[in-house]
C-alpha cells in the first residue's frame, strides 16, 4: 500500500476526526506533499501542525494565519527556504527543520520572540544564522550535522540558550565565544576536527560536554561537577573525589511538555525527554507529536 497523497488544496480525509476532539492539533506526517494544502492555513485555531518526511518542497506565506501555532515540525522534508510568513507566527514555541536542504534563514526569523527550542540539524548552514542572536528567549539549540567551521562574537547575547548541539559540523578550534556561555548547561561538540581545548572552568553552569570523535588526546579542564563523554572521560571522572554525576541527556527531546523541556535543560530528564544516545535515523524519524 503506498503513501497517501491529498489534492494540493484539500485537508486530507481524516483531518476532521483528528481536530474534532478539541486538541487542535493536525498530524500530517509521512503523507506525500510537495506542498502544505492552503486549507491547512485557514484552521486558525490550530495549536500543533506535524509535517515530517512528507517530501515537502513549499511552505505558502499564509501560513502565517497560524496564529496560534505552538508546535510546528517540518523535518525530513525537502525545503530550501522559508517563507516570510512562517516568521509571523507569535506563539510558536517549538520549531522541528531538520533534515531539509535550508542554506540560511530569512532576515525576519528574529521576529520569532517565543520560541524557545529550535531544531535545525541535517542542513546546508555555511555560517551560524544571525537572525538566531535576537531570540533571547531560545533554551535549546540543535545544529549538528551542518558544515559551521566558527561561531560569532556576539553568541553570549543568547542568554536564555541552555542546551547547545554542534556535532556533525567543520570546527577545527574552539569558538571562543563559547568560553562566555556562562549558563549553557549542555554542549555537544561530537564529530569535529577539534585538537584541544582551553580551559572550561568559565562555564560556570556546565552539566555535561561531549566532545567525542575528535583528534584530541585527552579531556578539557571542567569542573568536578561535569559529566564528560570523549577520550579519558572515564579516567578523568574515575580520578575525581566525588562520585561521578549522572548524566543528563545528551540529545535534545524530540517532544516533551514545558515541565519536561525544563527538566531537559537543567539535566533532570525522565526516560521520555531522553533523546538517541548514539545517532540513529530510526529514533530520529519518530514523529516529534508523539506523546505530546
């Protein structure tokens, strides 16, 4: 049985049992779209929208109609940019875009002040989008896998950003930006070109720091109280006259409720929030409305 596919403008059959239980929340996922119904725009009361892995290439600016969007998931797409209106959206509080084939965000996705996690891993970002130094109110950043080789100076103006994922990417240094990130909780650093390290004492906040997979010979300078994943961890934390602390998760949640998302943040998590500890398309691929 193949996928089912929709007319371009029509919502699909069951989309009116999905909203008549008051949720207001429409789960599209792994339908065939090249491109969002204009239908779905016109459902002004919509709280969640799940668009993942339909093989999307087009967002219509109308979706800025979404006014109460609270969660929006377009990962395993085929995007190549966004649309204006996408950034007009006022209560957007989760934003899922990993996955797609993005080179940059648009000017106005400053204009996103709610938004408070962002998933952007899997694209084609060159340079560190600055549109992203304006959401103050950001706690969970996930960039892995993109092709960022530095991080700008004026990083430290995010001072809501608690979790930050840079795996996957071209550093061959590190940012020094990062050394003034004095409430980042979580940093992931995994599968870089990264020699060394200065020391991490200034992070003062600093929960866990994964810096697997790259040419180093050993642990940074951290705190007792930092949970380390890389070469000599083991030893590193085994030498230490506490006990070593547990870890926090180390991927962000794919979906999880406020108190939830809090938890991940400050490295409480319960096993729903924890995200894939290796990567892993098939946890990946899980429709981030799950559960929530």
């Amino acid at each position: 049985m193949g996928i089912a596919e929709s007319t371009p403008d029509e919502l699909p059959s069951d989309a009116e049992e999905q909203l008549r239980n008051g949720e207001q929340q429409l789960e599209l996922s792994g339908r065939r779209l090249r491109r969002l119904p204009s239908a779905v725009c016109a459902l002004s009361r919509l709280q969640k929208l799940y668009v993942s892995g339909t093989g999307l290439r087009e967002l219509p600016e109308e979706i800025e109609e979404l006014r109460e969007l609270r969660i929006l998931a377009l990962d395993f797409n085929k995007l190549e940019r966004l649309p204006d209106g996408l950034c007009r959206l006022p209560r957007l509080t989760r934003l899922y875009l990993g996955s797609n084939r993005l080179p940059a965000l648009p000017a106005d996705f400053a204009q996103l002040q709610s938004l408070r996690c962002l998933w952007i891993e899997g694209n084609f970002l060159r340079r560190f989008p600055r549109p992203l130094l304006r959401l103050v109110a950001l706690q969970s950043l996930q960039m892995g896998d993109n092709r960022l080789r530095a991080l700008p100076a004026e990083l430290p103006r995010m001072t809501g950003l608690r979790g930050l994922w840079l795996y996957g990417n071209r550093f061959e240094e590190f940012p020094p930006a990062l050394l003034r990130m004095g409430r980042l909780h979580i940093l992931d650093l995994d599968r870089n070109r990264l020699g060394g390290f200065p020391d991490l004492h200034p992070l003062r906040a600093l929960r866990v720091f994964s810096y697997d997979h790259n040419p180093v010979t050993g642990p940074p300078r951290v705190a007792d109280t930092v949970f380390l994943v890389g070469e000599g961890a083991v030893e590193r934390m085994a030498e230490r006259d506490e006990p070593t602390p547990r870890p926090p998760p180390r991927r962000p949640a794919r979906a999880f409720d406020d108190e939830e998302e809090e938890d991940l943040l400050i490295g409480g998590g319960s096993s729903r929030a924890l995200g894939p500890p290796v990567d892993s398309l098939c946890a990946l691929e899980a429709a981030p409305g799950l559960g929530t």
